[in-house]
C-alpha cells in the first residue's frame, strides 16, 4: 500500500467521525474552538488507536470482533441519536458543555473507530508502515470532525431544533446501517 492508499483509507474512515461530528455540533450548545478542537482531537485519537491495535492483535481476535462489531456500534449510536432526539423537546439549557462531556465523545469516538480496527487486521497482513498510517487516519479523522463540528454549529444557528431531531435520526440511522451491514 502506498501513501495514496492510506491517505483514501483515512478519508473514508473519517466519514462515519465526520457525520457524527457535524451531529455534535448541531447538539451542542457551546460550540467553542475548543469544543471543536475537542472532538477532533478524541476522534483523530480513537480513528487512529484502532487499527495500531487491531494490527496488534492480527488474526487471532478477528472472528471475535467481525461477530460484535455491529452490536456495539447499533446500540451506541441508537441511545445518543435517541438522547439528542429527546434533548430537542426536553433539554435543560444550564448544562452547556453536557454535550462535549468525556463519555459521550469517548462512546461516539469509539463507536465511529470500530472498522478502524479491522483496518489495522488488514495493515498487518499487507506489511504496511503503521506510524505513518495511524499518523495519516488520526489526522484525516481530527481535520474532517474539527469540521463537522463547526458545520453542525453553522446549521443549528440557523434551523434550531430541527437539526437536533435530524441530527439523532442521522446517528440512529448509522446505527442500523451498521447492525445491518454487520449481519
């Protein structure tokens, strides 16, 4: 695999980050640089932590994780996306930064970096260089989601609580996308 190869791989283990990203800024009520800054830097982190660790540990787990990938990531995504549906209708405006809070970017970091980790089976096998690959992924991932964050912040100024109901049907949405892709 070349520098090309990598730099394509990283774009499209970013989208997932991206999608939710822009989520997040939609949901969020102090969109700050550094809540921007943020949550990029948490997916950059996971999207690039995956595949070390899924080169790491090869074919020996990868029957495991290709049965229970799917769930995790179903499960995650369907209670955030139902979370920021009923944070539409019901949400106490006082807790600004609840939504850029250390578990919900960990399980939406997480989440979006599942496939990142079968990636990382399949750097193994290809002979590929790891630390400019994750270097590569984690900073693909970091730019589109500082983004994305900043686009859901620029769409939710304008269209309020529509976007929070559109941004968790997109989250649950991806849920089952995956659920479905995984059986």
């Amino acid at each position: 695999m070349d520098y090309f190869d990598i730099i394509f791989i990283g774009i499209s283990l970013a989208m997932d980050a991206f999608a939710v990203a822009v989520c997040k800024g939609i949901e969020g009520k102090n969109k700050s640089f550094f809540n921007c800054f943020k949550v990029g830097l948490f997916f950059g982190f996971f999207q690039a932590l995956m595949p070390f660790f899924g080169y790491l540990l090869g074919n020996s787990i990868k029957s495991l994780v290709f049965n229970i990938d799917h769930y995790i990531v179903f499960c995650l995504l369907v209670i955030i996306g139902v979370k920021m549906i009923y944070d539409a209708f019901f949400d106490n405006e006082e807790n600004i930064d609840s939504h850029f809070n250390l578990l919900t970017l960990v399980s939406l970091a997480f989440a979006t970096s599942i496939d990142a980790f079968s990636v990382g089976i399949t750097f193994a096998l290809y002979k590929v260089n790891l630390l400019c690959s994750i270097i590569i992924i984690g900073i693909i991932t970091f730019v589109l989601s500082f983004l994305g964050v900043c686009l859901g912040s620029f769409l939710s100024k304008r269209l309020n609580k529509g976007t929070k109901i559109c941004g968790g049907v997109v989250l649950i949405l991806f849920g089952i996308k995956f659920l479905i892709e995984g059986l």
